[in-house]
C-alpha cells in the first residue's frame, strides 16, 4: 500500500482555486451538499442539485461543487441557480495530480469520482457535516431528517447494496464484514472521518492494481470501512432509477446503464426532466435514445417497457431502431 508524508494531505496540494457565488439571505445557516463532477456533466448535476431545493424550500442550502475543471458557461450558469434561489455554491476546482495513482476500472470514468474521499479535508474548518450525492440523483422529498440522522458517532452513513450485489462485492474485496455499501449517497461527520483517518487510509490504496477492484471509489470505501460505517435506510438510496421504489423514496438514483436524459421510460424519468427544463441549462426534449449505433441495447429496453404498458407501436418502433443500430454498431457503421 501507498505511504504519504504527512503534508500531501495540505489544502494547498489539492486546491487550485474556488468560485463562490453567495446568495443566501441575511448569512442564514445553511445545510450542506456535496457533489464531484467533471465538466461535462455539470449540467446534470445542475438538475440533481435543482431538485434537491425545489423540494426543500423551506431549508437553506451551502453547495459544494468538487470538480477537475469548469468552464466559463458553466460557472455563469451555476451563479444563475445561486441568483435564483437564494441558495450558495462553491465550485472547487482541484488538482488532479495527487490522485493520478487510484485506478481507473472502465475507461470511460474519471479520477475525479475520488474527489469525494478528499472533501472532509477542505471543509473540515467550517462543516460538521454534509451530504455527499453522485450527479445522477434526484431528491424527491425533504432531506431534513437524513440531515440530522443520529449516527452513533460513525464518520459515514451509506445505504446496503441489495443482497445479489453484496456477496459478489464483498466476496471479491475479501471484506471481513460480508456488507457491501454504495457511495453515491452518503452522510458524512467530518469531525469522525477526520479523526479516524479515512482520507488517509483511502488514499493508501493507491497504485493498487485496478484487476483488484470491481469499481473505484466505492471499492476503496467499502474496503476501508468494512462494514463500520452506518447503514442509512434504503429510502435515501433508492437504486436503478427508482425501480426498488416502495413510496417512501427520498432520493431516487440512476445506478444502471440507463440515465433519465437518455430517454424517458418512467415517471420518475419524467419528473427528472421536469427539474432539468426548471435548471439554468438546456432542456433535454428526446423521449426515445439518441439513434447512434452504440445506443442500440437503450432501444431494445425502450421497446420492451412500451410493450409491457401495452403500447404495442412504441414496443415495434423500439425494436425496429434496436435491430438496425445493432447491424450497424457490429458491422462498424457510424
């Protein structure tokens, strides 16, 4: 495992420099939300961070926006949404050589997912505590009582991955403990973290090699914690889009293949757009994929889910799109 003087942890190693757009009204107190980003998805994280006011109206809210980089249409348009709702936001722009040594298990990912293991360490001065959400949530209901949840003293809150996930996680990373949790939600106490050294201990799984790992910050959480952190009710976590939703979901989360501005295939796909058109960035209007050859399974489950509501057209059209992009995704046509 990887060793570190003690002064790689400095904020100045890490921090390149913040943008802070302050609207909050007559310096009231202030809940606090975190989100790590590249720029390419701050838009939607914009509509993640939309919802959670839009059903929150009568807290006040601090963001804090971890990212490898933001462009100027970006931060104006993040200031828009601080204007608007009289809420804070603070974009961190980081340094991403101390994380150049975590690996990377699926190409298409960035370092920047292990932003969250270093945040405690830039609000530590000024927060007790936050919440920690991936850019593809969406909060639905108050969030005021998992803001308050008594932890019993545990640095991290985090919800069960479901059973089927959980062994096979587990049983690869060898956890002692047999639980697996996911990082996407997450309540953090930064007074524990910090005395329990969990940055540091993360951070020594560096240049570990990626053929250890199924994933990458997630594994690196779950292997330092083993099962000690506190298990935070499922409601706050509910995975794949809302598909375990049992009523009393609190924060919906698009853990699979298929994202909400992909296509629309259920209510809570829809809800989602409806938080995106209220954003400062573009409304997103496609119902069906976007027809592009590598695109074609999203079609075959688009079908699918038209036929099983009776929609017998929109299950053939699917279908028909499926069938043709697949021909032309194996033979190499773009």
């Amino acid at each position: 495992m990887k060793t570190f003087i003690d002064e790689f942890f400095n904020k100045e190693n890490f921090l390149v420099t913040q943008y802070d757009y302050n609207y909050l009204e007559n310096s009231q107190p202030s809940y606090h939300i975190c989100y790590n980003v590249n720029n390419q998805y701050i838009h939607i994280m914009g509509v993640s961070i939309v919802s959670v006011l839009e059903n929150n109206k009568e807290m006040h809210f601090t963001f804090h926006i971890f990212t490898d980089g933001c462009d100027e249409e970006n931060r104006n348009k993040v200031k828009i949404l601080a204007q608007k709702w009289k809420c804070r936001c603070i974009i961190y722009i980081l340094n991403m050589k101390p994380f150049q040594d975590f690996h990377i298990k699926v190409s298409r990912f960035s370092r920047i997912t292990y932003a969250r293991l270093y945040m405690p360490k830039v609000l530590k001065k000024k927060v007790k505590r936050y919440i920690y959400l991936d850019a593809d949530t969406m909060c639905i209901k108050s969030i005021r009582a998992l803001s308050s949840l008594n932890m019993n003293g545990a640095p991290m809150g985090a919800v069960s991955e479901r059973a089927s996930a959980i062994k096979y996680r587990a049983d690869f990373l060898k956890l002692k403990s047999e639980k697996y949790f996911n990082d996407g939600v997450m309540l953090i106490d930064v007074n524990s973290w910090e005395n329990a050294s969990i940055t540091e201990k993360a951070f020594s799984y560096q240049k570990e090699p990626r053929e250890r790992f199924l994933g990458q910050s997630q594994d690196v959480l779950n292997l330092v914690f083993d099962g000690k952190n506190y298990q935070l009710p499922a409601c706050y976590n509910v995975y794949d889009g809302g598909a375990y939703d049992e009523g009393n979901s609190v924060i919906i989360h698009w853990t699979g293949r298929r994202k909400p501005w992909q296509m629309v295939l259920t209510d809570f796909d829809a809800q989602w757009r409806t938080y995106n058109a209220l954003s400062p960035w573009k409304t997103i209007t496609n119902i069906l994929p976007v027809k592009k050859p590598e695109n074609y399974h999203d079609f075959q489950q688009w079908g699918r889910y038209q036929k099983a509501r009776g929609n017998i057209s929109g299950y053939i059209k699917g279908m028909f799109w499926y069938s043709w992009l697949r021909i032309r995704y194996k033979i190499g046509i773009q």
